[in-house]
C-alpha cells in the first residue's frame, strides 16, 4: 500500500507490466484516466516543483524520495514499484545509466542526456510488444513501453525476435525519430482506437509518431535477427537483470562501449572480424550519413540510433573482446597501423584516448593491459605529465635487472636485428621499468642507474623511430609481456637493494691479496697491471654480476671519481680486465681468476639479500 503524503489517491489505478517504463505507464493510466499524460504529471507532482518545465527525460531518469511518495500515494502503487520504473534500478550495471542519474541527483537535468549510449529524448520500440499480448488490459491500453528500450545496447526484441524500431512507420521523412524530444510524446485521444497494419484493432495509449501514425505496426525491418544476434542480445539482458555480480556488468558494458567506439573509429578495417555483409554495411551507411553532415575530423563515438546498424556495431565488437586473445584480436586497431599509415586523422584517436583515460579503472585489468600496449593510451598524473604505472605488470621494479640477461634478450627479442644486442638489452630494461614504475624513460633509466650523457642508451627515439617504421611495435610489446612471465616466474630478487649496497662498494684488499694466492704467475710478454689497479677493474666485474648491470655503467670507486686522470685510467684498465675475462678461455691466468670472482659475487648476493 502506498503511504500517505497528502495527495489524493486516483480512484482508478493500472498494475505496472513488466519492464514498463514511467513514460510508459503515464501514457497508459492517462489513456484510461481521460486526462493528459502532462495533466497527470501535474496531478502526481511529477511537474511541481517547476513549472517553467523540468527536463521531461530526467523524470523517467531518476525521482526524487518526495516524487516517489506524490506518484506512489496517487496511483495507489508501492514505492518500490515506482522507483523500478526508472533507470535507477539499472545504474549499478550500466555505468551511462549511473553517469545520468548521478546528473538528475546533481541537479543537473538539462545536461544529463549528453552521454552517447543512453536514451535520453527518443527510444526504440517493439512494434508487437506495443500491440499487447491479447489481454484485456493491454488491449485497452495498450503495451509496455519498456525501459530497456532507452539503452542503445539493446537492440532486439527477444520475445518477438525483431530488431526494435525508432523511425515513425508513416512519416514521408524516413529519418523522422518516433519520439519526439519529451518524456511524454503526443497522444491520440483517449476515446479514439487507432488501427494496425496486421495487427488487431485496440484502444491504445502508445504514441503515435510525428506524422500521425500508430506505432503498433508489422515491424519495418526485413532483416530478422539470427541466432547469434539474439543470444548477444541474450547476454546483455543477462547481464542487466537484477541479481547477479554488479562489477562484471560494469566492465562489461565499460568495455563494450569504447570498444565500440575506437571500431567505429577504424572502420572499415575491422569489418571482417564477425558479422554479415548487411550489418556491415548498415554500419558504414551510418558513418557515411553523419560524415556527410559533419566536416570536422573525426567520428562520433555515440551508439547509433538505427537497432540494425547498432547490432552490427556491437556484434563486432563483443567478438573481439571474447577473443582468448585480446591483444591480437585488436591488431586491426594497432597504432603503428592506424596512426601512421591508414591515413585515419589523428584527431578521432585523440578523442578515444581521452574517453578511455577517463574510464579506464572501471574496466577489467585484462582489457586495460591490452588497451595500453595494442592502442596505446597512457593515464599520467595530469595534462601534459608523466606517466602512471601500468596496471596488472605483476613486476616490481625493483625487481627488473638493468641489463637484460642474454639469454632473455637472444630468446625475445632477436626479431630487432637492425638494433645493436646491448641496446636491446639495456633497453628493455628501461621499457619495463617504465611500465612497472610510471613516469619517463630517462625516470627510468635513472632508477636503473643508467647514465644517458655521452652514451647512445637506445631507448629514445632511435628505438620508438625503428617500431614504427618496421611496424613492431606490438612485437616489442608481446616480447616485453613474455619477459616479465619469465622474470615472474624465476626467483624474486631485488636488485635496486643490490645496487644501493654496492654503490660505493669495492673488493676489499685482503679479499683480493687471497684471491692472488689461488692465481697461476702471469707468463706471456704482458706485464701485469698493478695490484690496486686490478682490484678496482675486478671491483666492478663482480658489481655486473651481483646486479645484473652493464660494465658501461658500474660506478667509479668514490676517491678517484673527481679525479680525471685516475678516473680514464680505471675506466681504460676496467674496459682491459674485462675483454680478457670474456676471453677467460684463451687466457690461464683470466681462466682461473674468473670462477674465483664468480664465487665471491655470488657469496656478496647472499649477504645483501639476507640483510
């Protein structure tokens, strides 16, 4: 029973159908009533509070508690029933339904329709389901006018198996909407019985179209949807019902449409990827037409309003974010394809990128890690900053070594053949600690403790220049995915805490004086270098291999490091000592010093990492 609020009750009342919408349900009472749909919002307090005329779409949208009690206690319905009238109910699961009762509650009720993927002044419908289903009641007052129809996602009548509809039947103007912008469209009188084209003759309350016509008609499209357009159409009503987990729903949807966006975007190089010639080419007719009527660089991403085209859009896009692989699903979209030499304006991506930079947390880990390497679109700390860490990397960075190991890099990456093996190497390193951390690369080689002056470090522009150009960008990418598994799946080690701790480390004298001990004599014409002198070139051989970092790189013992002369002198001997240990199979005296600094690096990781 509905509570009291001071209004008195209607003396006749209709039960809501199921799925009804307000606008719906005004248009069926008023018909029985004798009264207009607009007297009937005076009469419930739905156009109270402002009569210079509220935005009629915000009723059907979201009802304040005050209006709820007014209709509820005037049409003798339950608050419950009249709050699950409006698209209130369905904000949990479709976030544009969130986004405009998140407007009304706001205030903001003339701005509330702005979101490409709702409804908000014209809805599809179900010629048939408007008809009735040969009851009494709906044969008097015809049937519902559902909610659902204001999501663009639904584009089907499953009941029927139709596409739904959104152009008057009899309108000489085939572009004529069959709902005009209000919430409460024209009404033929309510003593007045509209025929139908095939369909029984009823006393109905359903709109009739710009033109005059009844939209209880035989459906206009030829086309019916198939099997798998249904069970697509199946799925979203699935996920839209009441009951099940909210946040899938939610992403799903996030997902689905700027998917759909960047497809129409892109099209017509994504049209193979799954539907029939006919969607297809209802989609490129509605690009076409608003590319006709409208010069600027780029598309709109809003859902078509035909269902026909809107099906196809979306048959598209649900097939590719169903794929087992996601990334390759969208290498039709790639940058380096569309970017560069599809001849697509830039500006339409730009635009994309903005709308999945602003949705980006509200989709599944899966297709942002996607999103941000096939198309990539980075969030940075605000305009014109730098950028965040990737979500879902899994790998911390400091756990990536500065130098990739060979065995990674000649596994991963020798598909970058015209790029030197240590720039590869070094650079990779850099790349995933960009992801793993955020920020610039030069950030990142920093943190790595690489140092760019002077050195040609292969991960600026020379790097991003050759993806481009050969088109390996996605390659680099995947190689990077499958090197954090890789690094993932061996045994955790920290690194930055290695280079911290060995920052201004070198072997120590004694250390050196017993590793001397276990040496052969140096026999060949070479006379050996000096005993400091050789300990401080080892010093960092043994920095390489507890840090896994490049000999370019191992930091100069501090008191000679001012010293310009001492400093070229332990750089020239460094570079010495390790030509001939990397030669240690040719050389005695470097065979047998090198196992020997192996063991004692491997002993020096353990102190540190115990630490």
């Amino acid at each position: 029973m509905a509570m009291s609020s001071g209004r008195r009750p209607f003396g006749l009342s209709l039960d809501p159908l199921k799925g009804e919408s307000l606008t719906g349900f005004v248009l069926r009472l008023a018909h029985r009533l004798h009264i207009s749909p607009h007297e009937l919002a005076r009469l419930t307090g739905l156009t109270e509070q402002d009569r210079l005329g509220r935005a009629r779409a915000s009723l059907s949208t979201r009802l304040t508690p005050a209006e709820i009690k007014n209709f509820a206690a005037t049409t003798r319905l339950d608050p419950r029933e009249v709050r699950a009238m409006t698209l209130e109910p369905l904000a949990s699961r479709y976030p544009p339904a969130a986004r405009s009762v998140a407007n009304v509650r706001a205030g903001k009720v003339y701005s509330m329709h702005t979101d490409g993927w709702l409804f908000a002044t014209t809805a599809r419908y179900c010629p048939r389901c408007l008809a009735g289903d040969g009851s009494d009641i709906q044969n008097a007052h015809g049937g519902p006018w559902q909610i659902l129809w204001r999501l663009p996602v639904v584009f089907a009548c499953p009941l029927h198996e139709v596409f739904l509809e959104h152009l008057c039947p009899s309108a000489t103007n085939r572009s004529t909407s069959a709902a005009e912008p209000n919430c409460f469209p024209v009404l033929p009188p309510p003593e007045s019985t509209l025929p139908t084209a095939g369909l029984p003759r009823i006393r109905t309350s359903r709109p009739v179209g710009p033109a005059g016509a009844p939209l209880a008609h035989d459906p206009l499209h030829h086309h019916r949807p198939g099997p798998a357009l249904l069970a697509l159409q199946h799925k979203i009503l699935r996920l839209l019902r009441p009951g099940g987990p909210k946040q899938p729903a939610q992403q799903y949807f996030t997902e689905l449409i700027l998917l759909a966006g960047l497809v129409m975007i892109c099209w017509p190089r994504v049209q193979p990827v799954g539907t029939t010639r006919q969607l297809a080419e209802a989609v490129a007719q509605h690009l076409a037409i608003h590319e006709g009527t409208d010069s600027r660089p780029y598309r709109s991403t809003g859902a078509p309003v035909d269902a026909f085209a809107c099906a196809g859009l979306l048959q598209v896009t649900d097939r590719l974010l169903a794929a087992d692989d996601l990334r390759e699903a969208l290498s039709a979209l790639a940058p380096e394809e569309n970017r560069t030499r599809s001849g697509i304006p830039p500006t339409r991506h730009l635009i994309w990128d903005k709308n999945f930079k602003k949705h980006r947390s509200a989709c599944s880990e899966r297709f942002q890690h996607a999103a941000d390497t096939i198309v990539p679109t980075f969030r940075r700390t605000g305009k014109g900053g730098l950028r965040l860490p990737s979500t879902g990397a899994g790998l911390r960075p400091e756990h990536i070594p500065a130098f990739l190991p060979q065995a990674l890099a000649e596994h991963h990456l020798n598909f970058l053949s015209a790029i030197a093996p240590k720039m590869r190497r070094r650079s990779a390193s850099v790349f995933l600690v960009r992801r793993a951390r955020g920020g610039s690369l030069d950030e990142a080689a920093q943190f790595l403790g690489i140092n760019p002056q002077g050195k040609r470090n292969g991960y600026t522009q020379l790097l991003n220049c050759h993806l481009r150009a050969s088109g390996t960008a996605r390659d680099f990418e995947q190689a990077l995915d499958a090197i954090t598994a890789e690094l993932l799946a061996g045994p955790v080690i920290d690194y930055q805490r290695r280079r911290e701790a060995l920052a201004t480390w070198t072997l120590e004298p004694e250390s050196w004086q017993h590793l001397l001990a276990r040496l052969p004599v140096l026999t060949s014409h070479r006379k050996p270098i000096s005993d400091d002198r050789r300990r401080l070139a080892v010093s960092s051989y043994i920095w390489t291999r507890v840090t896994e970092g490049e000999p370019d790189f191992a930091p100069c013992p501090p008191h000679i490091a001012f010293d310009p002369a001492l400093r070229a002198a332990w750089t020239r001997e460094r570079h010495n000592v390790f030509h001939w240990l990397r030669k240690a199979d040719h050389q005695p005296y470097y065979g047998a010093l090198k196992p020997l600094l192996e063991d004692h690096a491997r002993l020096l990781a353990k102190v540190i990492d115990r630490r």
